[in-house]
C-alpha cells in the first residue's frame, strides 16, 4: 500500500482592508506558484482560505518535515507577500518572521500539520482552519471527539474505536525544544483534561488509533508570540484528522463544534471569544471575528485529491451560527471586563502594560 503525506502549511501575508481576507490576486498568485514549481514534487494541491490566512495543503512521498516542501509552500508565500506589498494590502508578510531558511517552516511563523499515512482503501479526511484563535482551540473538540461517547458513539459502538486513543500534548510555553507527553484515552482522560484545560499552555500535536498505531490528527502548534516575545498576531491554527472505519466517523469529530467553546483570539488577540464553526473562505468581521473555524472533507486516491466537501455548509450549522453569534453579543456586551478579555499574560498588545508601569508611580503607601 502507498504510503502518502498529507501537509498543510498556513500562513497570513497580507489582507484587504485590516485581517480581513487576503486578495483574489495573492491567492491566485500562490496557487499558481505551487501548481508550477509543485510540478513533479507534489501529486496534488489544494488552497483555501479563512479569514486572513491562507492554507496550502499538498499531497507527496517525501515524508513529513520534508526541505523541498516547506520551501515550495515558503517560496509561495514570500511571491504572495510581494504581490501582497504592490497591492498595498495590510500586514503583507506579517506571519514570515525569519527570513533563514534551515530546513522547514517550523518556528518561522507559519502553520504545520503535516501526516504521513499507510493508505487505506478509502482515504476519508478532514482539514480545520481556525482564524482569530490559537492552536488551544482544538483541544476541548479533539477531547471530546475522542474520549467522549456523548459525542463519539463508536466508542460504545466499534470494538476497533473503543480501544482508545493517545494523545500526544506538546508544553507549548517550552520554546528550545519540542517538549511533549503522551497519554492514554480512556485511562488517563482526567490526566488530558487537566492539561487541556490549559489552552495558552497545552496544545494537542497528534493523536493515535490505540487498535492500529496509526495517526488520526496532526494539529499545529506553533505559538509566533512565544517565539517572536512580543505581539505578532495570533496563531490561526490548522489541522489534519482521518476519519471513518477505525477512527470516529466524521460526524462525530464535527460534533464537538455545536458547544461553540470560548476560546483566545478575537479583536487584538486579546479577548475570548465562542468558536463559531463557517463555510470555506469565510472573512473576518465584527470586532475583527469572532474566532471562526472552517472544515473541508476531502478523500485521496494515491494522493490525487477529490473536491472538498465543506462540512459546515449545511442548514444545521446555520442554526450554530445563530447561537454563537447570540454568545458573542452576550461576552460583548460586557467589553474588556473580567472574562471578556484575557488576562494579563496572554494579552498581545503592551498598552496594560505600559498603563501599569506608569500608573505605578502615582501610587501611594498610605500611612497608618
Ligand atoms: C487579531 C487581529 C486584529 C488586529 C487589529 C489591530 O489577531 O489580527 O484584531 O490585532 O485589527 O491590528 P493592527 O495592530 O495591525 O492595527
Ligand atoms: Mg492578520
Ligand atoms: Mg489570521
């Protein structure tokens, strides 16, 4: 059987009128790249966006983490990013923050899901894209999806599903190296939560069939605050996950979404908001969001991909959408106080801070 590589590589370099979404003129220039410079490197491609981030998913054999390419997803972005500055569009090259080039993409500011797989007979899977957000926004759907029969039936349903899953979480604080642990679905699920719960800080990497081995979900982690120090958007994550037969089914992964999670992001990366589930090529608005997600399904053959099939393109989503737009109101209506925006360590702009700095000065130790 083939063994194929599935890669997403996400990047925002350039958006009309704020983050909005980028131009039809920079998508159809980084797809045009990739679909001449891919020319006997990759199988087949597919490019999208949501909100102000452009996602590039490439079908190969080379593997993950492969030189060749990252480079052809970068050197797509960087002929973006110049179309990107003759248009005058805003923050044009914002996620490409080092320009050295030393073998990947990783911990230069785009996004990385990438999968190698031994291919099943049919190849069902599903790609995320989340804008106005971090990678933490998975971690409560992937939970869930998992390790829960109230979203995942086939746990009590497949013999093969409810033999579990681990879970690989990455310490995303820990910036000089990978540093990540692995736990087991359903033993340790109080374990996962604990950490999960945390979404500034633990990031679900990938998760595994317990019945095969095999890899299920390939999500990006990568923190461009943790790895820039200062203010430089929010991470907009990606994600890769095989559905059906010995997985959860399709349905059961989207499940999840209906809960409309509050998560970090939204206007200046600094606010919670609910993740609020949308067709492909959605673009940003009120309040610079809400945080949205997006889910194309796809199948490949041999790496050759089918058309997508946008999961949340569908009358029931409608009515989430409704519901987290009536959520997003209720978390507004209260502005910057208390939980409506983030506390002071993940807030991405320094205005507190320097606020705090010089308001310190006027206080005053008042005497007994
Ligand atoms: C959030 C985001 C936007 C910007 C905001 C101000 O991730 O991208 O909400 O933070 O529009 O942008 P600047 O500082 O570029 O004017
Ligand atoms: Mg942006
Ligand atoms: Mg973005």
């Amino acid at each position: 059987m083939a063994k194929i590589t599935l890669s997403i590589i996400k990047a925002d370099v350039g958006s009309i009128g704020g983050h909005i979404k980028p131009s039809q003129k920079l998508l159809e220039t980084v797809s045009n790249y990739i679909k001449e410079k891919g020319r006997g490197l990759i199988i087949d491609y597919y490019i999208g966006h949501t909100g102000d981030d452009i996602a590039i998913l490439t079908t190969h054999k080379k593997g993950v983490l492969n030189p060749k390419i990252h480079k052809l997803c970068l050197d797509a972005f960087l002929t973006g990013t110049k179309i990107a500055k003759a248009q005058g569009l805003y923050g044009a090259g914002q996620d490409l923050l080092v320009s050295a080039f030393s073998g990947n993409v990783k911990g230069m500011g785009p996004q990385v899901a990438e999968m190698e797989i031994e291919e099943r007979p049919a190849e069902p899977f599903l790609m995320f894209m989340a804008d106005k957000t971090e990678p933490g926004a998975f971690n409560l759907p992937l939970y869930l999806a998992f390790t829960d029969p109230m979203h995942n039936a086939g746990l009590i349903l497949s013999p093969k599903v409810k033999e579990g899953f681990k879970f690989v979480i990455m310490d995303v604080s820990y910036t000089k190296v990978d540093k990540i642990i692995e736990l087991k679905a359903p033993e340790e699920i109080y374990d996962i939560a604990a950490l999960l719960r945390d979404t500034g800080r633990f990031v679900v990497e990938s998760i595994f069939s317990r019945a095969s081995g095999e890899q299920v979900v390939s999500a990006s982690t990568t923190r461009l605050h943790n790895i820039a120090g200062k203010y430089v958007g929010k991470d907009d994550p990606v994600m890769l996950v095989r559905t059906q037969k010995d997985f959860p089914a399709t349905g059961e992964i989207l499940s999840p979404y209906t809960i409309t999670p509050l998560v970090a992001g939204f206007m200046r990366g600094s606010h919670n908001s609910p993740l609020m589930p949308v067709k492909k090529n959605t673009s940003i608005s009120f309040f610079d969001g809400p945080a949205i997600v997006s889910c194309l399904a796809f199948c490949e053959k041999e790496g050759k991909l089918t058309e997508s099939a946008d999961t949340f393109d569908h009358p029931y989503w409608d009515y989430v959408r409704e519901q987290a737009a009536q959520e997003t109101q209720e978390l507004r209506r209260q502005g910057f106080f208390g939980a409506a925006m983030l506390p002071m360590s993940e807030l991405e702009y320094t205005g507190v801070m320097e606020t705090l700095k010089e308001l310190e000065k006027r206080f005053k130790i008042r005497k007994k």
